[in-house]
C-alpha cells in the first residue's frame, strides 16, 4: 500500500478539534482520567467586545493556561492579573495540583512570577532570538491548614 501525504498548512478549526478529540481518546484510555474541561474567562467592555481573556484546561489534576492576551488598548489595567486570579480559583476548585503555562520573553513571564510561577525551563532560539519561557504554580490542596499562609487570595494578584 502506498501512502499518500498531502500538504495542508490550513487545516480548518473543525479539522484541528478532531484531532484534539482523537488525541484526548487517546490519552484518556492512557491514563485512566476523563475528567477534561475547558477553562476559559474573558473581559469585555461596554459595548461587548472581547478585550482580554485567559483559556485554557484542567485534566487529570492538571491545568494549563494555553492563551492570555488583552487588547493593546487595555493593558496596563491589571486585566491579566484579575483574568489570572480567577484561572488560578477556578483551576484550584476544580482540584487542579499544578497550573503550566508557557510564555515568551516577550509577552508576561514576570507577571506569571509576580503570582507565584516558577520557570522550570526555557527554550532559547524559539522564536529565534527570543526565549520561550515554561512556568510551573503548585496549588494547594483545599484540605491543606496553610493555604491562606503559602499563597495570595485570588483577587490580590
């Protein structure tokens, strides 16, 4: 049988969620979890009009926040740290253990740092000339005495 690969640098959003959902069959059959949801907040002004949102997932004690952005003309308003609260509650009461997230040197690091992120590794040349930065936050359990002593309120970040 001859195999047949055709280029396609345009796959549609429906053909890029099938994979996705192929992948999580995959991975759920794995690991025995198949607890995925989205996780998603936005900010919109007046008029309706998105202007900052945080989306990612929790899965198997885990979560990711896979987009943050807020509009240029919005920034410096603390958007992002209050979209990122909220992530953080959310992901926690949802029992996640760790939140990932991957930044570049270019975009919010130091903000994910200032909430209580660690780096655990970084990617130099990617972009080229750039860094790709990974950081990690270790939630406390809802259980835990010292949660309140170990990490900020939601809405103090």
């Amino acid at each position: 049988m001859t195999l047949a690969i055709v280029p396609r640098h345009d796959l549609s959003p429906f053909e890029l969620d099938a994979v996705e959902v192929h992948l999580y069959a995959h991975n759920s059959s794995a690991t025995g979890r198949d607890d995925a949801q989205g996780l998603g907040f936005m900010i919109c002004d007046g008029g309706g009009k998105m202007i900052a949102v945080a989306a990612g997932y929790t899965w198997s004690s885990t979560s990711e926040i896979k987009q943050m952005w807020v509009d240029t003309e919005h920034r410096g308003r603390g958007y992002a740290r209050a979209l990122l609260g909220a992530f953080i509650a959310e992901a926690s009461r949802r029992g996640a253990l760790r939140i990932w997230v991957a930044s570049h040197d270019f975009q919010a690091p130091g903000m994910y740092e200032k909430a209580g992120f660690r780096r655990i590794t970084e990617f130099e040349g990617w972009p080229e000339g750039h860094i790709n930065v990974v950081l990690c936050e270790t939630l406390e359990s809802e259980d835990s005495d010292h949660q309140s002593e170990t990490r900020p309120q939601s809405g103090g970040i």
